[in-house]
C-alpha cells in the first residue's frame, strides 16, 4: 500500500508539472505547489520510523489523527440521540441552553425516556397542586450554633471551578451572575483572584495546596498561614469557607492544573513557579486526624470571623466517615456544612482512573453521610451540599429527596457559559472560552452577555424546581422526602426512595 500511495502522488505531481509546462498559469502553479507538498509529506511519512501506521499508509493515515481529534464532536453532532450522550446527554445540554437564554423549554411528542424500564424514575403528582408563585424554601440558612455570621442562600450554588481551571472571562461572568441572582460561586482551590472580586457571594475553597490560604516553606511544602487565610477570609463578599479534602472526579489524589494552563498571573496568585504542572497534596499539611481537623475547622471559624465553615468530600471509607461523624458529635463541635460530591463529578484535569473507578457515587454517599448525621444528632445542625452532575429540576429534586439541604452545580453552569461538552478542559484549547488561558480563546467569551445567561439558568432552575414540588401538593422546597419520589425496580415494582435507601 506505501508504494501505491507513493506511486498516485508522484504521478500527479509529475502530471502537474507537465500542466504547467504547457499551461503556465497561476491556478496550474498552485496545483503543482499543492501536489508537490503532499508528495514531499509522503515521501517523509514513508520513511520515518516513529509511527508503522504513516509508513505503511503515508499522508492518508493522517485522516486518521484528525477524526480522533474530532471524535467527540463528530460524536456529539451527527452519531449521538437526545439520551445515549456522555457524561452529559443532549436533552439536558439543551434544557441548559434553554433556560440560560430564556427560549422556549418545552418538548413536542411526549418523553423518549423508556417509563418502563428498570431504573426509571419519577414523582408523583398531586390532584391538589400548590400555586408554583407561593412554593417556599429556595432559600436557607448556612451556619451551626458555633457559627456567628449565618448565611442566608440560595439553595442552587456554583459549584468549585478554580481560575486557572476555567478562564478569567468564565470566573467573571459567573461571578457577576451570581450577584446578579442573589446566589453563591465557589471559588475552587486555586484562591480567591480579582476576577472573583464582580460582587457576587463567594464560597472560598481552601484545598490542600492551600492557595490562597498559605505559603511555601523552605523545602516546597504547602503550609497553611494564619494571615495569609484571614486576609482573604474576611473579605465582605467571602460569605462561607470550604476545606477540600477530596473532589468526585479525583479522590485521594489532589487537584491537577496543567503546565500550559499556569500563566504567569495564576502562578503569582497561587503562589506557585508560572508554566508548571501543579499537582496539590492528596492531604492537608495542618492537621492529621480528627481531632486535629476539629481544631482546624474552630480555628478557621474564628480567622474568618466566624463565618460558615464546612467540608468537602467525595464519599471513601465509610468507617472513617462515621468516625469523624462521631467525632464531630463527641467533641461537639463541627462544621456548618458538608459538600458531598460524587464520583462521577469533574470539570477538570483527572487521571482516568481516578475518574472512572475511585469514590462513591453522589446518591450512596449522600444518603450515607445523612444517616450518619441522624444517627448523631447532627443534622440540624449540618447541612449538605451535594454535588455530581444535577442538571433540572428532578435531579435537584431528588437529592434534597434524599437528604441534600443545598445543591451544588459546576457543569451545569459551565453550560450555560456556553460550553459545548468539547472535553478539552485540560488541553487549554476549549473552542469556547470555558475552560482555557488562551487569550484568543478567552476572548470569544464575551462577560456582559454570559453572565445573564448564569443568572436566567439558575433562576429557570429555581422556578422549574418550585414548578415540580407544586405539583406534588407540597408547599414547601424542604417538605420534599424520599417517599415522595419513585424508582422501577423491576418491570412490574415500582417503589419509593425510601424504600432503596432508607
């Protein structure tokens, strides 16, 4: 097949040759100049001896880099349906879509979704529906009796995407559209930058490279520092901290921001050597059990002022989970809220295996972490965010089913942004603008029309949520329980939430 290849093109080079002998025109000139450019890529694709596939097949085994690069798109485009799209299918990218520009959100035909096959899932209706307008409890408050400075929110937040993850344009336009519809943005791990600073709520994350919140030492270890964390923890729009021992898309491993997405501006915030892959401990340096987590958390509470301090984890041991459970309620002391996120969350850079075979779903470890605080008396005192790909108002719906106060949303609201599920978050080339530091690519986000559409998404949600629980005849957000929403287990059992996990 090489010689074939090689024979096709220098015949048509040759060809071109004798063209332009007897036709000497521009257009006869630039087939020569094409022809004789791919016979030379040819040429050297046959005779170099790091690839088998472009020796055996030169130039025309190219095509086959290209379609792998474009897989996902061709994918996404032309192969997939509304429902079999991964990790994100189309039907709910477009109800994100909908809600952010305020189209039309509405289906024609009846559902595609098989109601009859296991695992379908679905509430029940009541024949004395609520006013959807008069629905309460889109609101709570974040904050324990050891917590001075409650924070009343929003029960849908932005979930942990750092800058240096996401661009500056994304973090802006979230950011401003949190201000915008009176909810929160959590920063993610990698510290608090101007860009944050739009006047929107903020949840700052402090994860285990303590950016943000610490400091090198003479060796290159991560340290926490007491002023550098106060200055930021006590900034007026900083309503709530967040200490990040784990995240869905990579338990036990620590956050992963590749070398060509650390400028020289997130290295200066973070502290860190600009163009470097920064890999953040897989532990905290501060403490190394749970008493001294404890004292860490108090610590914290009192740095800040007082304000919220929870935790965020994605579900492992369940022997160590009820043992710091227990602890909290030993000690009484505790953290104001716990994020729950699951493993199959992840915005960013993660190892495959990691992603796919490490933590515990978000529902399993949901309802664990809620038994647990029943169990201990501590419910009323905790909250939980849960985080792992909710979309619409049944996923949000079903988590506070199963025990959830609050949601936390990052894909999502990358959606609305107008991300088109590229998956290219850790190759610094998002075609949007999302998820990269390419000033060229940033520039395509533009900050004053995105940052309606994160408002819209989250306030839609809001509505599309109230919408729903008015239906089921319940007056009340919170008043949602699990046996209020139906699985089919088999193809003639239906049963309740309740019934699976409690």
């Amino acid at each position: 097949m090489r010689n074939t290849i090689l024979t096709i093109f220098i015949v048509i080079t040759i060809l071109s040759g004798v063209l332009v002998y007897f036709i000497p025109q521009i257009g006869t000139f630039i087939i020569l100049a094409i022809s004789g450019f791919l016979t030379t890529i040819a040429i050297h694709d046959s005779i170099q001896t790091k690839h088998s596939l472009l020796r055996a097949y030169p130039l025309i085994a190219r095509l086959r880099w290209f379609f792998e690069d474009e897989r996902d798109k061709i994918q996404q485009y032309f192969i997939e349906d509304n429902l079999n799209g991964t990790p994100i299918n189309r039907e709910k990218r477009s109800i994100v879509y909908q809600r952010a520009k305020l189209s039309k959100a509405t289906i024609p035909f009846g559902t595609q979704h098989n109601v009859y096959a296991k695992g379908y899932e679905f509430v029940k209706h009541s024949l004395f529906p609520k006013d959807h307008h008069h629905i309460a409890g889109d609101r709570i408050v974040y904050g324990s009796d050891k917590c001075t400075q409650k924070y009343d929110g929003s029960i849908i937040n932005i979930s942990a995407m750092s800058f240096g993850s996401l661009s500056k344009h994304a973090i802006m336009a979230l950011n401003q559209g949190a201000k915008m519809g009176n909810f929160a943005h959590n920063t993610g791990e990698g510290g608090i930058s101007p860009y944050h600073l739009q006047g929107g709520d903020i949840i700052f994350q402090v994860g285990t490279g303590y950016f943000g919140a610490g400091k090198h030492d003479i060796n290159g270890k991560r340290l926490f520092d007491d002023q550098i964390f106060r200055n930021n923890a006590v900034r007026p729009e900083v309503k709530m901290i967040e200490i990040k021992f784990s995240q869905g898309a990579k338990p036990g491993h620590g956050g992963i921001l590749p070398a060509m997405k650390n400028t020289e501006e997130i290295a200066e915030i973070r502290g860190v050597v600009p163009f470097t892959q920064v890999d953040s401990p897989p532990s905290h340096s501060a403490f190394s059990d749970f008493d001294g987590m404890i004292s860490f958390i108090q610590k914290v509470r009192e740095l800040s002022g007082g304000k919220p301090v929870g935790i965020k984890i994605c579900v492992g041991n369940n022997e160590e989970i009820e043992a710091m459970i227990k602890a909290f309620s030993e000690a009484n002391n505790y953290p104001d809220f716990i994020s729950v996120d699951g493993g199959e969350g992840g915005t960013g850079a993660a190892p495959l295996e990691f992603t796919n075979y490490i933590g515990t779903p978000l529902i399993e470890g949901l309802v664990f972490v809620n038994k647990l605080l029943l169990k201990y008396k501590l419910k009323n005192q905790i909250k939980i965010i849960a985080s792992g790909k909710a979309i619409d108002a049944f996923d949000i719906v079903k988590y506070l089913a199963l025990g959830a106060d609050a949601i936390g949303m990052a894909r999502s609201f990358m959606l609305s942004l107008g991300c088109i599920q590229a998956r290219e978050c850790n190759l610094d080339t998002c075609p949007v603008g999302v998820a990269t530091q390419d000033e060229d690519l940033v520039k395509a986000l533009v900050v004053e029309k995105k940052n309606v559409r994160v408002k819209n998404y989250h306030d839609e949600t809001i509505k599309a949520v109230k919408e729903v629980v008015a239906a089921m005849g319940i007056a009340s957000i919170t008043d949602i329980k699990p046996n209020q929403v139906f699985r089919r287990r088999k193809d003639e059992e239906i049963v309740s939430l309740e019934e699976v996990y409690y």
